[in-house]
C-alpha cells in the first residue's frame, strides 16, 4: 500500500525567505506525486504534479517540486514566501491502475510571518 | 473557482439521523470522488465513480453510500449518524478515465455536525 510522510506539521517562515515543505513517500508502482494547498474554509487546490516526465516540475504561484526517486522525496520549494502563503499544504500519492485513490499525507501548515 | 460544487456547505443534524450530501463535477468530468477529513483522520479517500459505476472504494463505511446519477452528479447518504462522523466531506471530480495520473478538482466541502 501507498503512503505519505509529511516531516514537518508545521513550518514556520519570514515573508521573502525559502519555503521547504518536505514530503516521502512509499509507492510500489512508478507514482503519481501532487501537492494540493487547502487555505482556511476552502477547499483543496492544485499547486502541481509529477507524473513521470521532468523531475523538477513547475506550479502556480512559484511553487516547484523535485521527484527524487532514490530518496523517495518530492519536496516542495518556493523562494520567496508571500503572506498569502499561509495554508495548509498536502502532498498527495495516486494509486490505482482501473480506479484512482489519491493518499493524502497529514499535511504541513505553513505560516508565514511579517 | 474549481467548477466543482457541493450542497449544502453546512449541515447540522442529531446522532442517528440520515443525510444526503450533493456534488455536481466539474462540466466534462466523468469522474466523482468523495473524501472525509477530520481533525484525527486528516483526509481520507471514500470512494469513486465513473459515468456511473463504482470504480474504486477506500475507508467507506457501510453506513455510508454513494451514487452517481446519469447527469453525472453525485449523491454520498450518511445513515445512522454518530458523533464521530462529524467532519468536512469534499467530493473531488477529474476526467480520468484509467490510471493514477489524472488531477483531482475539489469543491469547497459540506461541513457536517452531528450533535
């Protein structure tokens, strides 16, 4: 079965520094990898995906993901936080060659302060 | 705006009562997924439909049932409510039409509380 460690329940940044939200996985299968961000009494959106092509994938809002498969990780990076950051974020796991079953893993909350 | 909506946002009812919770997919989207999130659980895949059938089924409860109608929308009815059912239920929708790879839309949640 599928899995997905978050490292971090919480990461807390400076607005204009690094964001790291860090994320491993088990997958017997090649995977597909997401990253959703849930701002509060919202709900989920997509930031991005890897489903085989470049490992270094490119999202919204200047988030990006590398696909390490050696270690298992797909961290997801931006180099200049933003206030509006603030959320929680879920790195996501899909399973499934008929159906589709996205494992959520328990999720980073991200705060960004002034 | 996802293009995935649900109905009603909130819903608040007692322990052994029966509610239907809506979701219309996004236009095109063949596919419907409902998930539960909880503060002890996080979120948690329920089950899938595609045009119609039951394709894939996670931590579904047999209280718990769903259904996609021809027009697509789909209905998850909640039987015998306990206090532990008390979460936010999303349903998600995608095009997909075999494999893993495929984006989820989510609409923006049913809060249920059961007193």
């Amino acid at each position: 079965a599928q899995s997905v460690t978050q490292l971090d329940s919480h990461v807390s940044v400076s607005e204009g520094t690094p964001v790291l939200l860090r994320c491993n996985y088990s997958s017997s299968y090649s995977p597909s990898l997401f990253w959703y961000v849930q701002h509060p009494n919202k709900g989920l959106q997509l930031l991005l995906k890897y489903t085989s092509a470049a490992t270094l994938v490119k999202g919204i809002n200047g988030f990006e993901a590398e696909f390490k498969k050696s270690e298992t990780s797909f961290h997801l990076t931006k180099p200049s936080a933003h206030m509006s950051d603030a959320a929680e974020y879920f790195c996501v796991v899909s399973e499934g060659n008929y159906g589709q079953n996205f494992v959520f893993g328990p999720g980073t909350r991200l705060s960004v302060l002034p | 705006d996802s293009g995935v909506t649900q109905t009603p946002k909130h819903l608040i009812t007692a322990t052994g009562q029966r509610v239907t919770l809506r979701c219309s997919p996004r236009s095109g989207d063949l596919s419907v997924y409902w998930y539960q999130q909880s503060l002890d659980q996080g979120l948690q895949f329920l089950i899938q439909y595609y045009n119609g059938e039951e394709r894939a089924k996670g931590n579904i409860l047999e209280r718990f049932s769903a259904q996609q109608f021809p027009d697509l929308h789909s209905e998850l009815n909640l039987s015998s409510l306990e206090l532990g059912d008390s979460a936010l239920y999303f349903c998600a929708s995608s095009l997909q039409t075999g494999g893993p790879s495929y984006e989820q839309y989510f609409g923006p949640g049913t809060r249920l509380t059961v007193t």
